[in-house]
C-alpha cells in the first residue's frame, strides 16, 4: 500500500515544473499554489523559491538528457529574469526580461498590485483619521475562478484562496506603512477596506462610532428623542437628542442616533449621578479626536443638556445598555402637593409605611396608549420626606426602575396600590419630578 500510494505521489517540484512548462505565473501566484506547505512563509517567498530550484531542476535535466531544449526554454521564460544567466551561458536568446502577465492574477506581480491597494488603503483612512481598519476582498472574481481551474488542474490540494491573501497582506502592508499607527482589528475596525479585483479598486465603508455618556437634563419640557410634529414643528423646545447633534458638525457625522438606558418624562429633570447613554455616530468623517474637546463643544452648545462622554463602545453595549435600565435602582425627587393639610407625623408614618414596599401598579392610563395594559410589580425602598408648607412636602424616593412615580403619588384612580394618596386619605398630586440617582 505504501508502495503505490508513493508511486503516485508528484512531489512539490514536479508540480512546478509541469505549472511552469505551461504557464507565466507571479512569485505570488505559483508560491499561494502551495500555500499550506510550511509555515511562517509568504507566498511570494515560497514562489521566488520553488522558482529558483525549479530553474536548477531543470538545468540539471538539460545537462542529463532528460528535457529537450524547447522545453527548458518554455520552463526558462515561465520563470523569467532569474533565468537570464543560465540562458545566456546556454547561448539561447529568451528576452526574459520583457514583462508578462501572471495566467492567474492577471497583473505583472501580485506583490506590487498588493502594494498599491496598500497605499491607496491607507490614504483612505488617513482621510477619516482611522485608527483600525480591516481587509475585505469581494467574492467570484475571475482571479479567483482562474486560481481555481490551475489547482484543479494539475490537482493542487494545498493552495490558498487569492481572497485571504490579498486580506492578509494588504492588512501587513499598510500596518507597516502606517508604522503601526493604524491596525488591523477583527472585531471593531473603524472602516472596512474593499477589494473588488474584477474593478481593480479599493472602497471603504466607514462603520458607526459608538460614543458612551451620561446626559443631565437640567431643565424640564425638555425629551429625549426629537419630537417632530406633522406640520415639522418640534413639540418641545429641546432635546437630549438635539444637545448630541452637535456631533455632527465636530466629527462630520451622517446620522447619530440616541440610545439611552431607560428614559425620564419630558417635564422630569435628570439630576445627581446623570442617566447613561450610548450615541451611535454614523459614517463620521474623522475617528480620532480629543473626547473631552468634543465634550466640551457640546456642553458650550447646549444650555440645559449637559454630557460627560466615559469613552467609546461596541453595539453590543448599545443592546445592554437598553435593557439593563430597569433592574437599575433609582432615587426620584417629587414635589408633592396634597389637597389637605399634612403633618409631619403623617409624612413619618408614610416613610415607615413605604419602606421596602411591593407596589402593584397597572400600566398608568396616561400612557395606554402605548404601553400594554399589563400589571407590575416594583418595590420602594425608601423615601425620605420633608414638609414645606402645611400642603406641600418633598420626598426623595428610592425604588427600583420601572416605577411610575406620578401614579405611585396619585394613586392613578386605584391603578396603582398602595399610593400616597391612598395612604394620606387625600388626593396628592405630584407637581415637579426629577430624578436624582440612577444606579450603574
Ligand atoms: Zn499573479
């Protein structure tokens, strides 16, 4: 068995030689032809070389009688200029030094074609001040049918795709180019560089910066999101949004787009520890710049908005960042009025009474219309009240997220039990709201 399975068995040089008696190829090209075999080798070093000892093979063959000279000839131009030497010595007139084009890339060398995406590579993300990049090479192109119908051929089972060639050199090669200024990055790359080889061309695509912050809303009617009314009126004055936009202009963003966790009402303020945001900035013209610059900009741009960016992140943060805002604990600031008088004994009772308690509440009529209709259950953990005049009172109030707190004061007609209002005996009402503390 092992006897035949070696009398079939067409070593490396073979190969090359029978490639090389029929076809010009590239150091690039004939070296990715055997691009499994050895490791720690480019292909363009594995092609000089099976070049080289292919053109001593098939010396050694000529001087022994075992190849005509037409054949070293053919064999000695396939090789080209390393050849000329030899020629010259064997007295045969081969013009070696005239450029062909590769049967497989098409181009004089695959090596210079990969220099020059290089280059025009990192012009590109020079031009937006990229720090990562990553490379993608666009499939069926006719390089690679080619590649295809030579391995299949004279039946190479160990050559490489054109494709992971091309994205592992032209990623090496600008990276050096760049001296290491800009890398390659599998996970997050700020642009994707494309190689489309039937177009000989190089694009990029620029992916969405992902900035994450906390947001301050300091005054009230102020909403998250741009409210823009059928006629293209804004509803409400400003917004969290808007104080982002800013974005726009600094870093030449297309689109930038508000994902915050969780979301106060319009006329609630966000005070104390500020509610955390990630904004999605799109096709941005630049992806590097001072944070704080950036920070700052926005701040002097907007009065009642204020960010502090804590540094960049991924979409996959976008989506946690979502849906972590309701196991948050929050601490509320209410300012409460009720329609009789209230003493400070009642406020401590309240205090004892709401701590650590199961609030039932049914999703608050003011906003049915859409939210279902479902029943939660969120607890209070404490509240802290002070009294202001005999019908009005502050209280600080702890809970987990997801509470209404309007409808924890007023009761919202027996939606929400137990209630302020429920408890005073009275109707409370909550006039002013901020939130004050949300839990990271
Ligand atoms: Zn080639």
């Amino acid at each position: 068995m092992r006897y035949l399975k070696s009398m079939v068995d067409e070593n490396i040089l073979d190969k090359t030689l029978a490639l090389l008696k029929k076809y010009y190829l590239c150091d690039n090209c004939l070296g990715r032809l055997f691009a499994r075999l050895g490791r720690g080798l480019t292909n363009k070093q594995r092609g000089e070389t099976l070049k080289i000892v292919a053109l001593m093979e098939a010396h050694r063959k000529l001087i022994e009688g075992l190849l005509s000279v037409e054949e070293f000839e053919k064999i000695a131009t396939n090789i080209g200029s390393i050849a000329d030497d030899t020629a010259v010595e064997l007295g045969l007139d081969l013009k070696l030094s005239e450029i062909r084009k590769c049967s497989i890339c098409g181009f004089q060398s695959l090596d210079l074609k990969i220099n020059e995406y290089a280059k025009k590579a990192l012009e590109l993300l020079r031009r937006y001040s990229a720090r990562t990049f990553l490379v993608g090479v666009m499939k069926n192109s006719s390089i690679e049918r080619k590649e295809e119908a030579i391995a299949s051929e004279y039946g190479l089972k160990f050559y490489e795709n054109v494709r992971n060639e091309l994205k592992r050199e032209v990623g090496k090669a600008v990276q050096s180019m760049s001296n290491m200024n800009v890398r390659v990055d599998f996970s997050k790359p700020d642009i994707v560089v494309v190689i489309d080889l039937d177009k000989d061309i190089v694009s990029i695509r620029r992916m969405p910066l992902y900035l994450k912050g906390l947001y301050w809303k300091l005054g009230r009617n102020i909403s998250q999101s741009k409210w823009i009314l059928w006629d293209g009126s804004k509803k409400y004055p400003y917004s969290v949004q808007e104080a982002l936009e800013t974005l726009k202009e600094l870093i030449g963003a297309k689109e930038v787009v508000l994902h915050a966790s969780g979301r106060e009402d319009v006329d609630v303020r966000m005070l104390g520890s500020g509610r955390l945001f990630i904004v999605e900035v799109k096709e941005p013209e630049k992806y590097s710049f001072s944070i704080r610059d950036i920070e700052r900009k926005v701040n002097e741009k907007s009065r009642y908005v204020k960010v502090r960016f804590l540094g960049e992140a991924s979409r996959k943060e976008v989506r946690l960042a979502k849906m972590e805002h309701a196991r948050k604990i929050k601490v509320y600031k209410a300012l409460v009025v009720v329609d009789k008088n209230v003493s400070e004994e009642q406020l401590r009772g309240l205090e004892e009474y709401f701590t650590n308690k199961v609030v039932r509440q049914r999703t608050p009529r003011r906003v049915l219309h859409r939210r279902p209709d479902v029943v939660r259950l969120r607890r209070v953990h404490s509240i802290k009240t002070k009294l202001l005049s005999s019908h009005v009172f502050e209280a600080l109030i702890k809970c987990d997220g997801g509470l209404y707190i309007k409808e924890l004061v007023s009761g919202d007609n027996g939606r929400t039990k137990p209630s302020f209002s429920e408890y005073l005996k009275a109707e409370a009402k909550c006039v002013e709201l901020d939130v004050v503390y949300v839990s990271t």
